[in-house]
C-alpha cells in the first residue's frame, strides 16, 4: 500500500531560528571589528561612550528575533515596527530640539503671565514684559514669600504695603512710622524695616533697605534700594531687564 502523504515541511519562507541567531552573530562580529579598528577603546574605554558594545548586542539580537517575527507574521509586525520607529524618532527630535522648547515656553509664560519674568544671557538676566496698565509688574522672593512689585526708579526705597509687610511677618503695630515720604497723594509715614533676601530670579540681592507704608496700598514698589544694588537694569520698547 502507497503512501501518498508528504511529510510536513516548514512553511515557506521560514529558516530554522539558529540560522537567524547565526547571520546576527556574524554582523555583530563584523560591527565590532569596524568599531575596534575605527575607535580603539570603544568597548568601554576612553574612546567612545562605556557600554556601546553591550548595547550593540542587545541591538543585533533584537533584530534577529524580529526578523523571524517578520517572517511570521510580516503585516503586522511591520506596523508595529513603524509605530515604534515613529515613536522613536519623536523622541530623537524632542531630545534634540529640548532647548528650543524650553525657549519657546518661556516666551509664552512670559506672554501670559508678565510678572514672572524670562531668564535670558546664560541664566544670568531676567527680562519682564509691561502689563497692563503700561507698568511693569516683577515677582520677587522676598524672605521666602513670593511679592508682586510695581517697578518704580522714583521710589528711593523698596516699600511694602502694610498687607505685604504683614505676609512677612512684621507687627504693624510695632513699628516706628518716622520716615516722611512726599507722593502725588500728599505726605505719608512710613516705617524703616531691613529685608533679609530680595530675589529674582538667579539676581539674589542680601540686606535690602525698605519701607513699610503706613496707609493701604494696591501693591508695594520695587525701588532704588533695590535696583541700584544689582548690576543695572534697562528697558526697551516693552521690556524691563534686569542684570545681576
């Protein structure tokens, strides 16, 4: 009695896995010969990054095995490879382009919310957009509470609002009102107090001579003892800078 049955042969198009494993090795054999001759000591040298050849191993044997896959199953294994790819050369771009990012944020906060101010020049100056108003509004760390100052070169002295000098933890009620001061509102007292810190930003500045209102005030003032102990300041067309 014949037996016309074949036996079973492996699908088409498929090699025995070793095989795989096998072209992979001799690439990977012919990448670190390259490499050695090209970058002595980049194995893990001097030369080039420590661990290149170990990545280089896991790289190779990953794509045997996705070569089988591929053989597999092609269609999809090939979409998911492009999903990966994508998603991979997203970060490439991400990573390289991180620091134009960061720029192009810091214009828009800086848009929206003037007050906090961009750090420009190396992280040494920090510029401010004028609010609304046509003032110039600049965040402060102040003793470790965070201020908003209206800027004024006419002020001689940082003065605070009594609400302001109250967040900093000054009694109102015990300070000495002995300072005069002449404004378009008529003569006020005022109280002299010394701030520990004034920050804005990397502009740290110690000791800061200032003056706590007597009356109620929108906000306090950003003045010359203050601006005059930093590096300069200047302001062109819409922007106030602020140098260490």
């Amino acid at each position: 009695m014949n037996d016309d049955t074949e036996p079973d042969r492996p699908p088409p198009g498929r090699g025995p896995l070793w095989l795989w494993l096998l072209g992979g090795a001799v690439v990977l054999g012919a990448l670190l010969w390259w490499l050695a001759d090209s970058f002595p000591g980049a194995a893990g040298g001097d030369g080039m990054p420590a661990g290149l050849t170990y990545n280089l191993i896991w790289l190779v044997a990953l794509g045997a095995v996705l070569m089988v896959r591929i053989r597999a199953r092609p269609g999809t294994v090939l979409k998911q490879a492009a999903i990966w790819v994508l998603i991979g050369a997203g970060l490439i771009l991400a990573y390289s382009f991180r620091d134009d990012v960061a720029a192009l944020k810091d214009r828009i906060v800086a848009e929206l919310l003037p007050h906090q101010g961009r750090v420009i020049e190396d992280g040494q100056a920090v510029v401010f957009r004028r609010a609304r108003g046509g003032h110039f509004i600049v965040e402060a760390d102040v003793n470790g509470v965070t201020i908003p100052f209206l800027v004024d070169t006419g002020a001689s002295d940082l003065v605070l609002s009594p609400a302001d000098a109250q967040r900093l933890g000054f009694d109102l009620a015990r300070l000495r009102y002995d300072r005069v001061f002449i404004t378009a509102n008529g003569r006020v007292k005022a109280a002299s107090v010394m701030l520990s810190t004034v920050a804005i930003g990397p502009i740290v500045v110690h000791n800061v001579r200032a003056s706590v209102n007597g009356v109620a005030m929108e906000g306090s003032l950003l003045g010359l003892s203050f601006l005059d102990r930093i590096g300069g300041y200047r302001v062109k067309g819409n922007t106030l800078t602020l140098l260490p």
